[in-house]
C-alpha cells in the first residue's frame, strides 16, 4: 500500500467518477449523491431516469449535498460511450467472475452500475466483457444482487482503501 496521501482539498479533480446508467429509484441515486460528495468523486446520471431530478425523494436522501454536488448528466448510451472513450471504466455487474478486490484502482477511475430493475443495458455488458473491465461484489448464489447504494459504497470505498485516501 503507498504511504502518499491523498487529501480532498488538494485536489482539482474527482477521486473517482460514480456512472449510473438509467436509474430508477430517486432515493438510491439521492444516497449515491451523498456518497459521491462526501469522498470527492463525481456522479454521472445518463438517461433516461425512472423519476425527475426534481423528485422530493431525491433531494430528501442526498441531503443538502445534492445541491453542492453538479452531476454531469448524459442524455443516452451514445453521449455515455463518447464521454468514456479516453477514460478508464470498471463495470460492474452480478453476473461477472472478476473480483472488485483484483484490480487497482487509480485516481480519475471510472465505476459504471446499471439500473436497480435490469442491471447494465446489454451493449455496456458486450463492451465491458471485450474489455475485461467487468467486475463483481462476492455474494451467495441465491442472491440476484445487492442494493444499488451499497454496491456504489462498497466500490467506492475499496479505491479509497486501495489508494489510502484521506479525508
């Protein structure tokens, strides 16, 4: 583990990007908002979205940080594959073999998760899979997945870990 630190006010760049590809519940992508400005990353929404970005639940789960916050918003899949084209992107899914604990993140990363109701759309899986950059949480096999907020949290956190980031 490097001994560099790594503070949120030297910084002129997001830790970590947090994706989420067509989210449909206001108040996970509202606790993933919070996520995202209490470790410094940025959050990216692309459409469309299964509520409006004016929805009560949403301000009420991310708090005041929402309005702190800016998210970059992407119209479609199209504006998505152009904004990562020179970025470096983990993908994560339930149905991937690739441990999140077996790659190293680095500053400026970029942690893609799909909707709560159908995961990564299908052509981000195909792209992900040629890329090798699918990665999984651990979890038994009778288990669809976990709830969205907590996967971010936990990939999210595991870069900060990797990286020894401090706050």
């Amino acid at each position: 583990m490097s001994d560099q630190k790594h503070s949120l006010h030297r910084l002129s760049e997001p830790r970590f990007y947090i994706v989420l590809i067509w989210p449909d519940i206001p108040q996970n992508t509202g606790n993933i908002a919070r996520l995202a400005y209490a470790t410094g990353c940025s959050l990216v929404l692309v459409r469309p979205f299964g509520f409006r970005l004016t929805d009560k639940s949403l301000e009420r789960a991310g708090m005041d940080y929402w309005k702190k916050l800016s998210p970059i918003i992407l119209d479609d899949l199209d504006d998505f594959f152009s904004w990562i084209s020179n970025k470096k992107c983990y993908f994560f899914s339930a149905h991937s073999n690739n441990l999140y604990t077996e790659v190293n993140f680095k500053l400026g990363d970029v942690m893609v998760f799909g909707s709560e109701s159908s995961g990564l759309p299908p052509e981000v899986i195909e792209y992900a899979k040629n890329s090798n950059l699918d990665l999984t949480l651990p979890m038994i096999k009778e288990a669809r997945c976990i709830n969205l907020s907590s996967a971010a949290a936990v990939a999210v956190y595991e870069g900060v870990r990797q990286l020894s980031l401090s706050f």
